[in-house]
C-alpha cells in the first residue's frame, strides 16, 4: 500500500500505520628503506604526540564516562518519513515490512527526539556485567525514557507526531493512547529497569533496520510505479520484479535484501492473482455443478437457444482464462522464474553465513572484514527467505485444488506442482539446517574443569514458525579426527565426544520483543582424560578440539507435511588446557588458526608459513584489540606504529632490512626460542600484551605516555639528546611482561652525565606501586621525553597523601610505601642537575620500602624500620 508518512495529515498516516502494525587490509610495505628517525625527529613526535593525547586525556576526565547523549540517529525517522516521496516498489516493500515486523514501532515514533538523541551504538549488548560502563548508559537511558513517558503523560494537552487513536494533534490525550503510554511505562518501570539490555537490543535492531532502509534508497534507481490496469495479468511474468541497473559501493547482504525483496514483490503478485482466481474458480464451480468436466463435451451445434449458448461461451472462456492463468502461474512465474530466484538467494545466503563464520574467527583477533555483514542483517535474510519458501508452498497447495484442465493436460500440472511442492520443502530445510548460528564463541582457550558459557541462535526464527515449539540443543566436544568424519557424513554423522561436557542439552527460547530465537548454553564445564606427551607442553597447546552443535527441530508445511530436521553448526576451534602456564603456547595456536586458516578446509588445516606482513597485521589487530579497545567506546586505538613494527621484524628476523612477502614460518612463530633467550617471538608479544592491557598500564599506553617498542641501545641514543631527568618507558627485552623506567642524569660516584635502565616492573609489582606513584618517588626523574614534566603528565594520577591526622587520631605511626633505588648494594647518587645535589639514590635495581614515622618523634622523613616489599633480582642486573 502507500507508505507515505505525512506529520500534516496524521490521520491519514495513522490508519497507513495502524494497517501495517497489525496486518584483511594487510601491511603490505615495511618501507625497510627508510632510516631510522633521528633523536631530535624522535623528541618531536614524542613532544607532539604525548601532549596532544594528553590533552585529550584531560578532557575524557573531565566527562562524564555514563554519558547518553549522541547525534548519530538525529532525524533518522523524518528521513524515513520522506521516502514517501520514492515511487520505488522495492522500497515501498522494505517500509512495509519493517512496519509490520517491527516491536515497539509506536513508541519508536511517538518518542522519536528522545531515543535519536541517546548513544545506541555505542553500547555493547552482550556486556551485562553489573557497573560496567554499557549498563550504566543501559539503565540511564531507560530512566530518561521513563521520564519522557511519564512527563508526556502529565500533560493535559499533548501534540502527537502520530496520533495512534486517529485524532489530531492537540486534542485530549485519548483513552486509547493513554492505555499505551500507562503500559510502556509500566514495562520501562518493571521488566526493562531491571533488564535494560533488552532494550537496548530492540532499539539497536530498529535503528539497524531503519539504517538499512535508507541506505538502500539512497542508492536505488527512482521508478515510477506501474499497476496493471483493470486487475488483468501483466504483460509479462513479474513485472513487480523491476529491472535494477547495477549500484556500485553496496555490500553484499544489501544486493541480496534487494533481491528479496523484489522476490516478494513477485510472490506478492502471485497471491494476488491466486486469490482472483480462487474466485472465479468458486463461480465457475457453481455453473458446473461441481463438474467440470462437463465442459469437456460442450458442442455449440447441439445448442439451439442463442442466450444459452451465450451463456455456455461465457462459462467455457471463464474457464478458458482459469486453465491460462494457471498455466503461466505454474511454468512462467514458479517454475521458470520465482523458483530459480529462490534457490539462487538460498545459496547466496549460505554463502554469506559461511563468510560471517570466517570474519567471525578474524573478529576474535581483532581484525574487521570489509563488506561483512553483521548477524542481524543475516537474519534479515534469512527470515524473509523462510516466508517466501512457505508463499510459495501455500500458493503451490492453492494451485493443486484449483483443476479446471482436461485430465491428460491436469497430470502434467499435478506432476510439476509436485515437483516444485517438493523443491521448496527441500530448500526450507536446507535454510533450517544452515541458518544455526554460534552467536557467542566459547572460549577458545578453555580450562578444563572450569564453567563456561556459549550461546546460539536461529536466524529463521518466526519466519518458519519453529519458534513456537522448543527445540534441544546437544553440544559435544570432539578432535580433529571426528570433525573431519562430521564434515564428510553430515548431521546424522554419529559424534565421538573427546571429553564430557557438563550441562550439555538446552532448550530454545524466542524473545517476542526483537523477534529472535535464542539457545542459551550456561554453566558448562569439560572434564578430559590427561593427554598428550607429559614431557612436551606444546603438544598439549597445539592440539584442536571445536565444539559441534546439533539442534533436533520440528518444521511443519502447509502441505501438512512434517520433517525432523537436525541443524548442525561449530565453534570456533578451541585449545583445551589444564594449567595457565599452557595459556600462551594455547593463544599462539588460537591466534595462526583465527588469522590464516583458509574459509573452506578440512578441519582443521594451516598454513605452516605465512608472509611476514600478515603476521604483523594480524598482530597489529589483536594489539588494538587487547590493548587500546575501551569499553563503551567507538575508538579502536591506532594500533602498531611502523617503529613498533620494525621493533618487531628486528626482534624475530634479526633485521628490519626485510621483505615483508618473506615467509615465517610456524616454528620460528612459537616453536623456536628468540636468539640467546629462553623464550619464543610469541610468548614475549603474548606477556607484553598482557602487561599493556592490564588496568595498571593500558591508560598510560593509550596516552602514549609509554614507547615500549624501542630498543635499549636505541632509547639511550634519544635520552642523550634531551635535558638531564628525561625518561621514558621501554619493554625489557630479558624478562616476560615487564616495563622498564630508562633515564637520563648525572651519576656523582662517576662524576658524569649516563642513561640508567632500572630494574623491570611486572604487573604484580605495578599492583603494589603504580606507575606515576614510582615516577613520583624518584626525584631525578623530571620530563617525560624531551620536555614534558613529570607532574604535568602523571600528576593527575598520584595516589593522594596519606593524611597524618587520622593516623594520629587511632594512635597509629603514619607509613607509606616509596620506591628507591640501589645499586648491588652500595650507594650511587644521581642528581636532578649539577645545582640540585639532594636527591635520592638511583641504580639499576628498584626497590619498594616502607618508610615508618612516630607523629611526634623524629622528621617524618627518616625512615626506623625498612620493609622491603620487593627484593632485587641480582639475575636482571644487565636488564
């Protein structure tokens, strides 16, 4: 019908409304020609760069990090409102469809200001965790929706952009409206308070939808619709089905809602002319006496009356025009047309969930797939394709009851009905089988023993109507052996578990409020055999396991017809450990898998060598990831710089003079330790990233207040270039996971100016001692860089004072702890400069003391009783 959307004839729209509710980029170049930056390029960039993030770390604390209010949804509705105005068939049927399909629409465009202003994207439905920051904006939002609802409810007069009971703006609110606003109030105040990521999900997915809309008419073609004239067919089969010139720059998942939809144009067009014909079949049926067959021996000689033989030709051309219509229904618009459109969007939709599958395990690593769909355009997809599959059994069974043909030619018709009867069913199952999705991975380094939690889903949905009987969900674990054997014989392939998996069978639940159909698979756990060579750990970590789950469904045709299907999918693959010393050599083997297994393999097959460049890319996604990723946040970081990478191609290959096309293989990857280190390549990138992404240092690491990547050699070059007390931070090249504090001032035992490296700090260490905390300790150190100040960089993040007058008042001596520094022992002074001789001790080993004062004894600053927190490590003296 006609979409328009109008706010100046709101009763016009209000009945449109009421009708439609109810009825890899890869790093390809290491530009090893270029030279090094020189030290004072290098105090530039640092100056630059420090202080522009600083500022802009200034200004993120001085928001509010539960703040709600974005523009990206501004207007959208009214952008919707005015497609109105694109005489486009297509789209006409896309708003149809999202009028009809979608939850909520009411309020949507009742409240439409208050929800376009809200930060719907920036929410991470699937972080439920109590105080986070997607909670908080959660359950702010419904708050000020719930303030929207109740103040709209207060007023005596109200202007509603829809006016849902028919009225116009600025009448009395209406009984009926009333009604609405007092349930979605009471919903807001009741189910989504204490549950916000539900509405989150359902705003997310209108917004989604709208979205979609509008970018694909943004890049349709405008048509003037044409209707046939006086109900006759068209002229020629599907003529719903408007020739569509190509549209550059459109994702894939778009061409294909394209097609749907004019699919269901056609389809539409086939009920249409079913429905006539049912008609004229019921009075053609009532002039025959129920026997049509009479028709067969109509011979105008014997009739002598002239209005009965008028009367006999007017019956004999009704049926004449029944036996055409159906004829061109059955080969023009089923057989040829509409069925071969199906099973072409049937594979290309398989197709394009194996690709989401593949982008799935690229996501693990960080890395977003150009022009991948996300999952609910999939399963916008897949449900209209479901719908399609039942029209047309329904039209299929319509068709099969309608004989008006003479014997011979009504078997030629049964038996191609039949056919398509039967292809259809056959593509609906193929559609169930492959549209069961892992939605949310299990971990795919998992501890044995330990809970864990995974959850599907069904991208069909209602559009079957499986929804509306629970279906089982068995998940089992197997080896590289069975998922093979499962790949070649299918679902009914019998699985060979490779260990139990506690509470492995749950029950299918749809959400009636987004329409989706869900498995929910909490609280197992895996037990295992122990395996593997006891003396080689790696063995262990290099072992893949996936988990293959089967979903037993019912699925009923309108044919009455009913079918047991089983949909068959898997996990991602996993690497099953028993201790967390395994859990870097098991992240290596998740990692190659993720980042370099092919889209169709055999399970579960890697290359054993990849060109360097893809190794850095890969790792330069799973570093902002890890790293720089914040939660609730649209930033991505910026990853890896061409430093770091070189850092990195010097560290593995010895030189950054490098093709980056040179293969790396495996063994040089996590199997063979870095030159004169008891280590591997990953295991050293593994700890460092587990020490950047931790709380203590991932904050400093987005300010880029930490280099990191940079050589000691390197580092001491740049420090000789800056001012006496420069320092900066660089990761120990000896020891796992550690950050280490280089510094450049003037040492009085040598009576000269040197660049000290002081002792590593692992996290543990930083639990102890923050990082601007130790800065603060150490007096001769006083620019980050070149030229920024300690306290300007890391002041805001000192642990504030102790204060002496609340351990006065319980009786208590103040303490306080304090980094110092020693070298072997013996006492090496470093100054702030040669005019500030009074500063504390430095040396390549730091020690955390406790420094103890009597309130009324003694100066505050004179340490009775060391506690030494931390002893040096005598075998990181060279670090």
């Amino acid at each position: 019908g006609d979409m328009s959307i109008d706010r100046t004839n709101t009763d016009s729209l209000s009945t449109n409304l009421e009708k439609e509710v109810t009825n890899g980029n890869q790093w390809n170049d290491l530009e090893a020609t270029i030279p090094p930056l020189q030290p004072n390029e290098l105090q530039d960039i640092f100056r630059d760069v420090v202080l522009d993030w600083q500022a802009q770390a200034e200004l993120t604390e001085m928001m509010d990090t539960a703040d709600i209010e974005d523009t990206t949804y501004v207007g959208q509705w009214n952008r919707v409102e005015r497609l109105s105005s694109i005489r486009n068939k297509v789209v006409e049927s896309m708003i149809y469809k999202f009028c009809q399909e979608t939850p909520m629409l009411k309020f949507r465009i009742m409240f439409a200001d208050v929800i376009e202003s809200k930060c719907w994207h920036l929410i991470d439905s699937n972080d439920c965790q109590p105080g986070g920051i997607n909670m908080r904006r959660a359950s702010t939002i419904v708050s000020c929706l719930q303030e929207a609802v109740a103040g709209r409810l207060n007023d005596s007069y109200m202007q509603i952009r829809v006016p849902i009971d028919g009225g116009r703006g600025g009448n009395l609110l209406s009984v009926k409206v009333k009604s609405e606003l007092l349930n979605w109030e009471q919903e807001l105040r009741g189910r989504y308070t204490q549950r916000p990521m539900e509405l989150v999900q359902v705003m997310q997915k209108m917004l989604k939808r709208e979205q979609y809309i509008l970018e694909m008419a943004e890049k349709m073609p405008l048509y003037t619709n044409e209707q046939p004239q006086n109900g006759s067919m068209s002229s020629s089969p599907g003529s719903a089905m408007q020739k569509t010139e190509p549209m550059p720059d459109m994702p894939r998942v778009q061409y294909i809602m394209r097609d749907l939809n004019q699919a269901e144009l056609c389809s539409r067009e086939i009920t249409e002319r079913i429905e006539r014909m049912v008609g004229e079949y019921q009075q053609l049926h009532l002039c025959t006496g129920g026997n049509l067959q009479v028709l067969d021996t109509y011979d105008p000689r014997l009739i002598a009356s002239a209005e009965e033989q008028r009367t006999w030709k007017t019956i004999i051309e009704l049926r004449d025009s029944l036996v055409q219509t159906r004829q061109v229904l059955i080969h023009e618009y089923h057989k040829d047309q509409l069925f071969n459109q199906l099973q072409s969007l049937l594979r290309r939709v398989k197709c394009e969930i194996a690709e989401w599958k593949r982008a799935e395990a690229y996501l693990s690593n960080g890395k977003q797939v150009a022009d991948s769909s996300d999952i609910d355009q999939l399963e916008d997809c897949c449900k209209p394709l479901a719908k399609l599959f039942l029209q047309s059994l329904d039209q299929i069974l319509k068709l099969q009851h309608i004989e008006v043909d003479n014997l011979l030619k009504e078997q030629e018709n049964m038996k191609m009905l039949d056919y398509l009867r039967q292809h259809y069913e056959n593509m609906a199952k193929d559609l169930v089988e492959n549209a069961f999705i892992v939605e949310k991975q299990p971990p795919q380094v998992l501890m044995k023993d330990k809970k864990f939690m995974c959850q599907l889903r069904h991208l069909v949905a209602d559009g079957l109507s499986i929804h509306q009987f629970r279906f089982d969900t068995q998940v089992q674990l197997v080896n590289t052996e069975a998922a093979c054997a499962i790949v070649d014989g299918g679902p009914s392939t019998p699985i060979k578990p490779s260990g139990k998996i506690l509470n492995n069978c749950h029950k299918s639940d749809f959400v009636e409020q987004t329409k989706q159909l869900h498995v929910h698979m909490r609280n197992m756990s895996l037990s295992m055999r122990q395996r593997g060579d006891r003396g080689r750990a790696d063995c262990v970590a290099e072992e893949k396991f996936c988990m293959v789950f089967r979903a037993f469904i019912s699925l009923r045709f309108p044919s009455k017809a009913e079918y047991d299907v089983v949909a068959q999918t898997f996990s991602l693959p996993i690497v099953v450990i028993s201790h967390g010393k395994q859990e870097a050599d098991a992240q290596a083997t998740v990692f190659w898998d993720n980042a370099f297994s092919e889209s169709v393999r055999r399970p579960f097959e890697v290359p054993d060598s990849v060109p360097w460049n893809w190794i850095l890319d890969g790792l330069n996604c799973l570093w902002k990831k890890e790293c720089e990723k914040e939660p609730g946040s649209a930033s991505e970081g910026i990853g890896l710089t061409h430093e770091a990478k070189k850092y990195l191609t010097v560290k593995l290959l010895g030189t950054d003079a490098v093709d980056p096309h040179t293969h790396v293989s495996w063994r040089q990857f996590n199997r063979e330790n870095l030159p004169g280190k008891g280590f591997t390549f990953w295991t050293w990138f593994f700890k460092v990233m587990e020490l950047v992404s931790s709380p203590y240092v991932k904050k400093f690491w987005n300010l880029r207040y930490i280099t990191g990547f940079i050589g000691k050699a390197e580092c001491q070059n740049y420090l000789l270039t800056c001012p006496l007390g420069a320092f900066m931070f660089r990761f120990s090249d000896s020891q796992l996971g550690a950050l280490s504090i280089s510094c450049y001032t003037y040492c009085e035992k040598t009576k000269r100016k040197e660049v000290g490296h002081l002792e590593p700090d692992t996290i543990k260490r930083l639990q102890t001692r923050s990082i601007p905390d130790m800065v603060k300790d150490l007096d001769y150190l006083l620019y980050l860089g070149a030229d920024i100040p300690k306290d300007r960089a890391f002041g805001p993040y000192y642990t504030p004072e102790f204060r002496v007058e609340s351990a006065q008042k319980h009786d208590y001596w103040p303490k306080s702890l304090q980094v110092v520094t020693k070298n072997n022992g013996t006492t090496s002074t470093f100054i702030r400069s040669m005019k500030q001789p009074n500063s504390p001790d430095m040396g390549p080993h730091v020690q955390l003391k406790s420094s103890m004062s009597p309130p009324t004894f003694g100066s505050p600053g004179t340490p009775l009783s060391p506690l030494d927190l931390l002893s040096p490590n005598p075998s990181l003296h060279g670090e």
